[in-house]
C-alpha cells in the first residue's frame, strides 16, 4: 500500500487580505479554512471589521495567529471615513434606519459654513491623545459571552463603561456639507463610529457615518492587501507565497539563538541574555520582545525580557504539530 504524502508544514505566516463591505470578518477567515492547502495549522484574524465596513483585515495561519494580542498592542490602525452631519440611527452607521434628524437653523445655517481650517483645528485639539470611549451597543465587544450587537438585537442594550483610547492623527479630508471625510489613526479597539458620533455631538449636531475603509494596519497597507480574486481556491499551494513573515508586521529585535539552547528555549527554560547574539534592532515597537531565531535565521519563537538578564520563552512556533482547523 502506498503512504500517502505528509500534508505541508508551514512556517508562521500573516495574508494582508482586503475585505469587501458586506460580508463579516468570519466570512473570510471561513473561506481561507476551505481554501487554504492541508498543513496550514490553526487560523485567526487580527481585529474584526464591521460587515459595512471594508480594508485590511490580516489572517495569521501556522501558529502565527497567537500574535494578536501583540498585534492590537503595537500595531495603530488606520481608517478613511465618510460621517453624514444631521442624521441618527441607532448602529452608527448607514446600515441602521434614520431614527432622528437635525432639522435646527444652527446646523444649516452654521455648521455647514464651518471652514475646513476650523475643523481640523478645532476636533484636532479636542480629540487627538487620550481618549475615553464607551463600546458602541452594536459592536464585536462581548458581555457574558455574547457580542453587544447580539444583545441589542434582541432588544437588551449592555451599557459598558468607557475605557481609555487613543488617537494618534486625525486629518479633514474633505467637507461638503452635510459629508464630512476624514482620516484618522487610532489604538485598537477604537470604534470609528463612535468616534464620529462624538465629533458631532462637539460641534452641536448629530451624524452617521456611511461609508468606513481601515487603510493601514501598523507598517501593512491597503494597497498590497489580495482582492477576492487572489484569495485561495481549491487548496492550491501558491497562495502560501502571498503571505507576509511575521517579521514584516511586528518590528522586534532579533536573537539569534545557538544551536544547543534551542531544545531549552522549546521546552520553556530561560535563556541568558548573555547567550543571545542580536541579529537587528531597527525601530523596534517594543524592548521587551523579541524574535528569536535559529543559527540560519528563521524565525521559531518569542522571547520577552523579563530582567535585564533573563529572556522568558513566550511563543514558541514549533512545538508540537501543527493540525488544520
């Protein structure tokens, strides 16, 4: 009888797809379990995106998923928006029915005359830093196990307390009353939409956003993102070369690591900081991780420093077999 082949081990790898408006985050992780070929290990997404919503949303197979907390840690995310002044519905955007409208002189008669300079300078102060923000109702946030947008579909609305956010650049794009386009760089986390809300209430009014494109997730661009054209089919074996290393999404220091501490490093034990030799070091997001990386250069794990002496194991690519979900 003839054995058949091992399926393919892969190295841990992140695809930078772009997601179409109206279909869910899950729908495209979904597609890529079907498609991807055997081997590919476990599977996740970095960041959910609304369904009306659409840009970069990264997928990390072959263990590289067990980034994401580093991931919404260090990578800011940026989106492009379009918010309609004088409009409310209840999810924030275009999807929900018009609940209530502004209909006063002050918002015809002068926040439509607003002037472009005004409003960058104005929600510029008020918003870039700091910023606190309470989870919009109908959003991906969990409350005992269920999404706020579960709860308030079936008419239970869960009232979260606002948590620090903050904004790193916001940039007027265009006004053409009642349209406002913006672009704006946020920490993870941030709801655009309410984001929106809040500018509105500051000037006086209330709105909606009707269209939402993230851009830029940390140093990964739209513009290498792989249309749905490009997206795996039928396990076919070349879509493993679109992906992106690891490397290339989270700047980290690199060590390299001699061949008779790698079984120690496997297995859990400290390494020395001593015993490390590092590879580079070029605006890092962080210095208390680190790749760490075999004799040849490959990347098999993580490294945090936990004293100025001492690098702990914290993710460690190849331990054990990788198994498709």
């Amino acid at each position: 009888m003839t054995k058949s082949k091992p399926p393919v081990q892969f190295p841990p790898l992140i695809f930078n797809i772009f997601k179409p408006a109206r279909i869910t985050s899950y729908d495209v992780v979904r597609h890529f379990k079907r498609n991807l070929p055997k081997g590919y290990g476990k599977i996740g997404h970095f960041g959910t995106l609304d369904p009306f919503a659409s840009g970069v949303l990264m997928i990390g197979v072959a263990g590289a998923s067990r980034l994401n907390e580093f991931i919404h840690e260090y990578s800011p995310k940026t989106y492009l928006a379009v918010g309609k002044l004088g409009i409310e519905t209840p999810t924030g955007d275009y999807t929900g029915e018009i609940i209530q409208k502004d209909e006063t002189a002050y918002l015809k008669q002068e926040i439509s005359r607003f002037p472009v300079d005004f409003l960058q300078e104005r929600l510029s102060e008020k918003f870039i830093g700091d910023y606190m923000q309470a989870p919009h109702k109908y959003s991906a946030t969990k409350f005992l196990g269920k999404n706020l947008h579960q709860w308030a579909r079936e008419g239970v609305e869960i009232k979260k307390e606002p948590v620090l956010r903050k904004i790193y650049s916001f940039r007027i794009v265009k006004y053409a009353f009642p349209y406002l386009a913006f672009e704006v760089t946020v920490s993870s986390g941030t709801y655009v939409r309410t984001l929106f809300t809040d500018i509105c209430h500051d000037l006086g009014t209330i709105g909606t956003l009707v269209s939402l494109v993230r851009s830029r997730v940390g140093g990964v661009p739209m513009e290498s993102a792989l249309r749905m054209k490009d997206w795996p089919k039928d396990g076919e074996l070349p879509i493993m070369e679109k992906a992106i290393p690891i490397e290339s999404v989270l700047s980290l220091p690199k060590f390299s690591l001699p061949y008779d501490k790698m079984r120690g490093f496997q297995c859990g034990a400290f390494l020395k900081k001593a015993d490390c030799e590092i590879q580079s070091a070029t605006e890092n997001v962080s210095d208390k991780f680190f790749w760490v990386c075999d004799e040849t250069g490959k990347t098999i794990g993580m490294g945090e420093l936990t004293s100025p002496l001492e690098i702990r194991p914290k993710i460690n690519f190849y331990s054990g077999e990788q198994s498709s979900e």
